[in-house]
C-alpha cells in the first residue's frame, strides 16, 4: 500500500495560515565576521537586529566564545548522554553551584532548555487533582506544562493578583501560581510580591520562569525576585534560562534541597534527554560571572529603553507599560505588523513580528528588543524608520 499524501493524513491548513498573514517563515542568518556588534547578515542582506534576546551583549563576547573553544578542547563537543549517566560534569556541577550562589537558592539544576526546565518543574509537582494557576500571557511552555501536568488549570487576567486569588478558590489536593517574571512579549514585570501574598494565604506554591528578568533586572542582575525586593523563600521555584542574557544556551530550576532533589527523581525532561555540552557550561559559567560584574551593560540597556521610550512616545507609538529592553509597539492585525517588519527590513532593520496564537488575537506587534551591543545612534534609526510606518500609531485598536 502506498503511503497517503500529507493532506489526508493531516489538516496542514497551510493556505489558511498564510491568507490570515500567520505564516511563520525562517530567515538564515549569515556568520558575524567584519560586522557591528548588533549587525547581522539576514537572508544575504546587512542589517540592524532588534530581535534577539541577547540582552547583555554576551552572545559574542570573544571572552565567552574563547571559555568554549577551551573547554572544547579539554573536553570534546559533547556530554555523551544524560546528566543520570555520563553526562554531568564538574563543569555543569560547578555551574550549577555558582547559579545557586548567584540566585541566592540552595541549589540549582540545568537542564537543556527553558522549555524542558518549564515542563520538568511543573510536571513534577503537579497532576491530577492539583491545581494550577497562571496567568493568560505566560510563555508557551508554562502553558504546556500546566497542560501536560494533567492539573486542573485555570488562567488569571494578565497581572491582577485578585484574580489570581479568585481562581485559586477551589478545592484541590495541591495549588500551585505559575507566572513569567517578565512577559516575554510585552516585556511587563509580574506583580510579583502580591502574587506572592496570595500564593501564601492561599498556602500555595509560586513558580516563577524568569527567563527574561534574570541577568537584566535587579541589583546585579539578579532578577525579577530581587527587583520585587522577595527573597528566595517566597517561591517554591524558579526557572532561568542561559540563552537569553547569558547569551550561551540552556536553562536551570533553583529551588530547596528538597525541590532539586525531587526534580532529579521525577523530572522526565531532566533525566531522559542528553546533558548539554560540558563546554556551554564552562563558557556559562564565565558569561556568569561578567553578567554580574559589569553593572554598566544594565546602565547602558537602560539608557537605551529611556531614549527608546522618549522617542516612541514622541512619535504617537503604541508601546506596552514596560521598562525592560523588550519594547514591542503594537501594529494590531497580522498583516499590519508582517507589513511593518517588511518596511524595516527594507531599512536594514531587523524586528521580528508576533502574531497569534504566541500573542492573543488583534496585539500582533513588532516585539523589538534591545541589546548592550547597541548604541544611542542606533535607536535614532530605529524610530526615524518606526515614524514612516502609520500603522504603528494612533490609539488601539487601530
Ligand atoms: C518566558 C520564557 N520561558 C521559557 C523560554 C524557553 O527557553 P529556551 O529558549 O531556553 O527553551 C522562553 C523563550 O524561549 C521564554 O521566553
């Protein structure tokens, strides 16, 4: 018998996706050699990228990249299997500590990805007969993981603790709150130490992914618990990613001993899948100690959101309420924010657009973000070619 064509298989529903301008496309980026800091070769083409989530500049420091050609050296591409087996070590289990100490947690755990990190932590704490609240704009791989949970789970308005707290009105075996630290597309800070009064009185458990405030918020960078003046012990877990402001790759949990030590037993995204090269952990642990000692990358990003903020509101832009270096301006429809990003390109600037289902229908929008490779000039241009596009202006909805 031969094998079906795809479309009886599955509903590809391709043409639809690209008649509603939802079409996801990749670009290939070119290598960095002989170009600016926050330059790329996109599809052939020079331009400015305000897209990447390489806040601190890190990604390409030759500091880091020598840290890994090193390890390299010393210890092969690849950790040979999982961290339960050949795969940890003492550069991950140094990494690991040095995170505990930076997080201020007594002890920290890698794994492969924040996604992986996401899925392990709740799904070990949570399933059937548990429930888990979170608020709708979470990331999507807190969303999945509350899903895959097998918990009851039901969503909060974006940010709004009383809602949170109304939600967790049920009865249940265990509750857990889950929220970003800072929302990955709208770059706003989670009202953290409310959330965390009704996790208490609610005798909750609060889970925080701060994959984006670590590194960029807080007193040496030491994230969104930090900047929300919360200590450790106000969360049952939080979550960090090291491809983001560390610029290297990977994520880890810190929590209590008791936490870690379930994880390793339970967390199906930990113990089933290969540890991550001991030479991103060696050059993680170098990003590590830069990113908390040169206060002046959070000095220099945070000129940029000002100056970036000034303009934009200058200009009538759609901005978001956030003060982090994700500034998404909001276009509306699909189409308008593909036509926007087009409009940049063509300017040698690259903001990628977001669109349904990773935002919620009718916010698509260009989720530009800062970097401390940029410069001052840089954002200039940035909101001279933002001030030609009309789409981005005016009240919202559009
Ligand atoms: C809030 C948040 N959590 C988790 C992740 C996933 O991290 P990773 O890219 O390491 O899988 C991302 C983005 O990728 C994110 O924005």
């Amino acid at each position: 018998m031969p094998t079906p064509p795809a479309t009886e298989l599955f509903d590809t529903g391709l043409d639809r996706l690209e008649a509603e301008g939802l079409y996801r496309r990749r670009r290939i980026v070119g290598p960095h050699a002989g170009l600016g800091p926050a330059e790329l070769v996109v599809d052939g083409r020079r331009c400015l990228a305000f897209c990447s989530n390489d806040y601190l500049g890190l990604a390409r420091d030759p500091r880091i990249a020598r840290a890994m050609a090193v390890a390299a050296g010393e210890w092969g591409a690849g950790s040979g299997a999982a961290h339960l087996v050949t795969g940890h070590t003492t550069e991950h289990h140094a990494l690991e500590e040095e995170l505990a100490e930076f997080t201020g947690f007594p002890r920290t755990l890698l794994f492969s990805t924040g996604y992986m990190a996401n899925l392990g932590l709740v799904c070990a704490l949570a399933g059937r007969g548990d429930l888990v609240v979170e608020d709708r704009l979470n990331h999507a791989s807190l969303i999945d993981a509350s899903r895959l949970s097998g918990a009851t789970v039901r969503r909060f308005a974006h940010a709004d603790p009383a809602a949170a707290a109304r939600r967790l009105a049920a009865d249940a075996r265990r509750k857990f709150i889950v929220t970003d630290g800072v929302f990955s597309m709208d770059g706003d800070a989670a009202p953290l130490e409310a959330l965390a009064g009704v996790a208490a009185e609610a005798g909750a458990g609060l889970l925080v992914d701060d994959a984006h405030g670590l590194g960029v918020v807080g007193r040496h960078g030491r994230g969104s618990l930090a900047a929300a003046g919360l200590a450790p012990t106000s969360v049952a877990g939080l979550v960090g990613t090291l491809g983001k402001a560390f610029g290297t790759f990977g994520a880890f949990v810190a929590g209590s001993e008791a936490l870690i030590e379930t994880l390793i037993q339970r967390a199906r995204t930990y113990i089933y899948t290969t540890a991550p090269p001991p030479p991103v952990a060696a050059a993680t642990r170098v990003a590590l100690a830069i990113a908390r000692e040169e206060e002046w990358r959070r000095e220099h990003l945070a000129m940029l959101v000002t100056r970036f903020r000034t303009g934009a509101g200058a200009l009538g832009l759609r901005l978001a309420s956030s003060t982090t270096p994700i500034q998404p301006v909001i276009a509306g429809d699909a189409h308008a924010a593909l036509a926007a990003a087009e409009a940049l390109l063509d300017a040698g600037l690259w903001v990628t657009p977001i669109r349904p289902p990773t935002v919620p229908a009718g916010s698509a929008r260009l989720r530009i973000t800062f970097s401390v490779a940029h410069q001052p000039a840089d954002i200039d241009r940035l909101l001279a070619a933002l001030a030609s596009i009309p789409a981005l202006r005016g009240e919202f909805p559009a």
